[in-house]
C-alpha cells in the first residue's frame, strides 16, 4: 500500500473519531439538560 494511501486513511479515520467525539460530547450534555430539568421541575 503507497503511503500516500495510508496517509489518507488516516486522515478519514481521524475525521471519523472527531465526528463520533462531537456527537458523543453532545449526546451527554443533552442528557444532562434533560436530568437537570427534571431535577428542577421535582424541586
């Protein structure tokens, strides 16, 4: 496999992981609007 192959892989690759990170990091402080929400309005 050329490097140049390789080298774009990774970069896809990295773009990917940063995507799934995003959407993670997102998904949690959702959450955590909602369970802070749901806590207040119990309150």
């Amino acid at each position: 496999m050329p490097k140049d192959e390789i080298k774009k892989l990774l970069e896809n690759s990295k773009k990917v992981l940063e995507q799934d990170h995003n959407n993670f990091e997102n998904s949690i402080k959702q959450n955590l609007k909602e369970y802070k929400k749901k806590t207040l309005d119990q309150i």
